[in-house]
C-alpha cells in the first residue's frame, strides 16, 4: 500500500467539547440481579471476581501503576473505552511529548487512537481531523509496518460512518498482523456497515480464536444480536459488563446491555441498566439518552426530557436530537420539535464538514419530517455506497413515503430477510414493511408485520406506536380459514433481490401517505 508523504504535525490548542472468560450462568444472573437492583458502591457495580486478561497492545510490558495517563495509555492501547479526564491527560502529555520528538510514529499513534475516542464521547467532530493527521503522520515517520496506525485509521473510519475505508485499513491492519487481535473489531464493524454477514461472522471468530475478554465479548454480542441470537448477546453482553475493568469500559457495556434489553421491549430493565451505567461514568451520555428513551417509554415524560436536554447539552448527537424532537411532537409541542430538527441539520452539517457519514439519521428524518424525494436521493447513494441492513430499511420506508410501494418492499424485505443478513428482530424495521404491505394491498403480510414489531418492542417509538395499533385496527382480525382450503404460507412472500433503486420517484398527488 502507498502512504502519501507527510510532514509531522501537531495541531495546536484541542477544541472546546460541548458543556475475561466467559462467566458462568450463575455468575451472569447475578450481574443482572445486581443491576436491576442498582447495588453500587464507589461509582462501580459489585460482581463477583474475574479472571483478568492483559489488555494492552504488547503484553509485554510491564503493568503501568494506576494514574489518569497510564489508565489512559492502557485503554486506548487495547482499543477500550477510557473516562473523559484519563483521555485528557493522555492527549496533553503526547502533545508536549511529540513537541519535542516529532518523529516518533507510535506516539503519533497514541494520540490519533485517543483523538478518535476523544470525538467519540463527547460529539465534537473537529477531533476526528485531528486524530487523521496524527494516524497518517505516524504512517510517514513510523516504521513501515505499522499496524498500530492502521488500526486507528480502521477505528476512526468506523467511527465516521465510512465502512469502506475501515474495510481497507483494518484489511491491510490484518495482513501485515494477523495475530494482532486489535484489527479485527473495526473490521467487524466496517463488514457489517457493508452488509457483508458472511465476513462479519468469519472475522468474529478470528478474534475469537486470539483473544478473550470484555471488549471481545462485547464485540460478539453485536454481530449475536444482529444474526437474531437474542439469549446468545444478552448473556455475551452481561459477560463483558461482569469483566471490565475499569468504570468508564464497564459504563460502555451496561449501556450496550440496556440498548438490548430496550430493543426487546423492556422499559423498566433497560432503564436500571442504563442509571446503572451513568453511576458507573456520568460521561457516557449515550447511556443519558437512553435513560430519556425508557423514561419516555414508562409515561415519565418531565424526566425524559430533562435527560434528553441534558444528553444533548453535553453530547449534542443528531440521533439524539431527533429523538428528542419526535417526543416533543407526540407531546403536541411542535415549536420545540423543530428546534430540535434545525439542531439535527445543523450538527449533521458540521459533521459533514469534518468527514462523518450522517446520511442515514438525516435520511430517516426527511422521510418522516422533511422532503420524502430528498431523503430517497441521499439513501439511494448511500446504498450504492455501504449496503448494510440499516440502510436497506431506511431506504424502503423513504420509498415509501415518497409513493413508490413496489420498490420499497424489496428494501424493506432484504431488511428483515435472514438469507441476507437481516436476521436481527427490530421493532421498527417489522413496522416499516408492515406499512409498505398495508398499502399495497398485502392484507395477511401487513397484520403479521405490524403485530411482531409491537410484540418485539410495544414502546418503540413515541410517534409511530399509535400509527401501528391504528393500522392493526383497520386491518382488522384475519379472515377464518375454510378448513377445505389449503393453509396460508405464512413464510414472506417472494420479492427480486434489491441491486440498484429505481430513479427517485416523484411524490404522489397529496404528498405522501400516512405512516
């Protein structure tokens, strides 16, 4: 591979941020005991012990001593979440450091991967800049092996939405480093944005087979979940909450166990898991977000917008806003609803700029709340470009608002067709073809579809649940059988696969239908 030439360079003042093995049953039960129960002391969860498992990228050397920068190095080194003030200090002294010793690669290393995790937490996208300039000049004044700064160029693409050059970077990570475990997650990551399972799964057991641990387990309970293993993630999930090691990587992974146990419809155990992750480390504002999603979901709805504000107000993320701003419009409050809309076009703008793929939140938003046509043409290239399930799915619903049913049920299939990956059981995408059936007639198929996304997740969304009890309604109850009539397949009906969306379609007369 061609590394373009560059001169070291450090680039001046940070931006200002926006105010183990696997455990046994027993052991897991009583994580989620102890969870659900909110026993904390010291800001950390009480768990049984757990085998350690070294962390750092040269296992090596020796254990640093505890301290912010140490605990810092360590983290970022293994690729784990690190606490806002550890990361602070680490970027502080590889700046002063690198000052002085602009040529050395793999300090140049360091501060792109803790810029990259930086960006991460708190939303500030003037970071990912930054930590490119440091990966690529690691790259020219680094030894010409340097798998450590690819890896954080694979991270930091996976963390801008761009799955093609994760797919590259974390590629060439693993050639020249087969056995370094730390290319494989990003790479994970970059084969599912693609919509490519099968490299997923054969990438997952990969780092299984060289790695153990929290961050692994963590790993493995994504692509579970993605693949429909429900039980599989859950318990994979608890595992890696049960081993971390430190509060900011365990606050991390209660989070993820409270977007799945929030997936499969359980306000009341998603929001212990993610109060249970804010005590562990009040930064991680993903977990804020959450907790104004359940809260939401429980009719508590002052809490749910204090959360929501106070998410925002420290990591003013677009998926958030949007959120936000749909609560408000089900609240009947619509001049707040459309602040939170101009914040969305606002940070997706200034993401934009700094190389964040953003398409698929702002698509999904003008479907629903903006042009339907516009949002068809942003995800029509987004799928030419990263064809994963998500977008297949945002895809099929913007054709369907903008009037174009035929079409839009391929999408929608694809997304919930396990041959193709859509294994995963999601509330929303079961709504979306639901609809898409409903008004093409499919009367069997619409009732079965919008009956499983209220028995996946009953509180899914705030505007569309009343939209799919009505929908049921109109239905109606299924025709009785004639016993003499051969049974109805229940099986999903025959669709062409979906290669290449129709031209964007013009809008029905009226404007688009109802959800």
């Amino acid at each position: 591979m061609e590394i373009e030439e560059r001169q070291p360079v450090l680039t001046g003042l940070q931006p200002q941020e926006p105010s183990g093995a696997r455990l046994s049953p027993v052991a897991r039960r009583v994580l989620i005991g102890v969870v659900a129960g909110g026993a904390v002391l010291g800001g950390v969860l009480v768990l049984l012990p757990s085998v350690r498992h070294p962390s750092a990228r040269h296992p090596a050397a020796p254990r640093p001593a505890a301290g912010p920068l140490n605990r810092a190095m360590t983290a970022v080194g293994a690729g784990v979440p690190a606490a806002l003030p550890d990361l602070a200090a680490l970027i502080g002294d590889r700046e002063a450091y690198l000052r002085a010793h602009p040529r050395d690669g793999q300090s140049w290393a360091v501060l792109g991967d803790a810029y990259v995790e930086r960006a991460r937490r708190t939303a500030t996208p003037a970071y990912y800049a930054k930590a490119e300039d440091a990966l690529r000049t690691s790259l020219t004044v680094g030894p010409r092996a340097n798998p450590e700064a690819l890896d954080g160029l694979a991270t930091l693409a996976v963390a801008r939405g761009d799955f093609r050059a994760a797919k590259k970077w974390g590629e060439e990570a693993v050639r020249l480093a087969p056995k370094r475990w730390t290319a494989y997650p990003p790479l994970i990551d970059a084969y599912t944005g693609l919509g490519d399972y099968k490299a997923t799964r054969k990438t997952l057991d990969k780092l299984l087979g060289l790695r153990t641990g929290p961050t692994v387990m963590a790993r493995a309970a994504r692509v579970y979940w993605d693949r429909g293993w429900r039980e599989d993630a859950v318990a994979s999930i608890a595992d890696a909450a049960a081993a971390a090691k430190t509060p900011a990587e365990q606050a991390v992974f209660l989070e993820q166990a409270g977007d799945l146990a929030w997936e499969r419809g359980d306000r009341e155990q998603s929001l212990s898991y993610y109060e249970a992750a804010l005590r562990a480390d009040p930064d991680e504002h993903g977990a804020l977000a959450g907790r104004g999603r359940a809260l939401a979901a429980l009719g508590r709805t002052s809490e749910a917008l204090r959360a929501y504000r106070s998410a925002l107000a420290k990591r003013p993320a677009p998926r958030y806003a949007l959120e936000l701003g749909e609560l408000y419009e089900k609240l009947g409050l619509s001049r707040n609803a459309r602040a939170q809309y101009d914040l969305l076009r606002e940070r997706v703008r200034q993401e934009t700029a700094a190389g964040v793929d953003d398409e698929l939140v702002l698509g999904l938003f003008e479907a629903d709340h903006g042009d339907p046509v516009e949002a068809v043409r942003r995800l029509h290239a987004e799928w030419l470009r990263q064809p994963g399930i998500p977008v297949a799915d945002a895809l099929g619903w913007a054709l369907h608002r903008a009037g174009d049913n035929e079409d839009a049920l391929k999408f929608a299939t694809r997304a919930t067709d396990k041959e193709h990956g859509g294994g995963v059981r999601s509330a929303l995408y079961a709504y979306h073809r639901g609809q898409i059936e409903r008004d093409l007639d499919l009367a069997g198929p619409a009732r079965r579809h919008l009956a499983e996304a209220l028995r996946v997740n009953p509180y899914f969304s705030p505007l569309l649940v009343p939209q799919a009890h009505q929908a049921l309604a109109a239905l109606g109850e299924p025709p009785v059988q004639d016993p003499n009539e051969p049974e109805e397949d229940p099986g999903d009906p025959s669709t062409p696969e979906p290669s290449e969306p129709a031209p964007t379609p013009t809008p029905a007369p009226g404007g688009p239908g109802t959800r």
